[in-house]
C-alpha cells in the first residue's frame, strides 16, 4: 500500500518534530506517494522557517540531504481535476493536488494540516491520524 504525503509529514520529519517517530513508523511500513509539487514546497517550507531564523543554512543543506534519502514516488496530477477539486471544496491549488493523488492512485493520505484533513474528507478520501 502507498499512502499520499503531504509537505507538512516530510518537513516534521526532517526537522524531528514530536510526531516524527509516529510519521515515520506509519511510512516505513508503506510506499510514500505524493504529487511533484510536494517537491517545490518543501523548498518553500524550507525557505519560511529560514525567514522566521528557526533553521540555518547548515541545518537546511543536512536536511536537504536526508531528504534525498526518502523514497518518495512523485506523480504528475491532472491540473484540470486538481482545479475543480479546489473550486468545489474552496481551497488552494496546493491542497486539491494532494486531494487529486490521493483519489487517483486510490490511497490514503498522511497529513498534519487539519484543514486539509477536513477536506480530503468531504470527497471521501481516507486520511491516516496521527496520534
């Protein structure tokens, strides 16, 4: 089974936040999926926390380099789908791409946004809690 990731997962794990060990264990046992965009807004996470002077440059390059050890399989999401999903549900363009893959490949999605939970919701997509 492949479980669809969002960026708020990947960046609590890279920066050992207290659901790590949790986020984790949930993953190891399953293929992680999620949308190319994940990709850039890890980047954008990245460069916010910077910002705020909450991560250094050091600390950004270790976790850049812990990020390439994750296996992530990025797919491409229809845009078309991922546009109606947001005007249906009233979100961002960024959280209906996670709705889309998730429907899609039919696989639940692992997420720390509750916002995003709620909505995933709403179309009927499985979301894993973390507890």
């Amino acid at each position: 089974m492949e479980v669809v990731t969002d960026t708020s997962v990947i960046i609590a794990v890279l920066t050992s936040a207290a659901e790590k060990d949790r986020l984790v264990d949930i993953t190891r046992v399953s293929g992680i999926l999620a949308p190319e965009s994940v990709h850039w807004e890890i980047g954008n996470a990245f460069s916010s926390l910077l910002k705020r002077r909450l991560i250094t440059p050091l600390q950004i390059v270790e976790a850049l380099e812990a990020y390439e050890d994750i296996p992530i399989r990025f797919v491409d999401i229809d845009l078309g789908t991922s546009l109606q999903i947001a005007a249906e549900l009233s979100i961002y363009a960024y959280d209906a791409y996670l709705i889309a893959c998730a429907r899609e490949h039919r696989a639940p999605l692992l997420t720390l946004d509750r916002g995003l939970a709620r909505s995933a919701k709403r179309l009927g997509v499985q979301v894993l809690e973390v507890t």
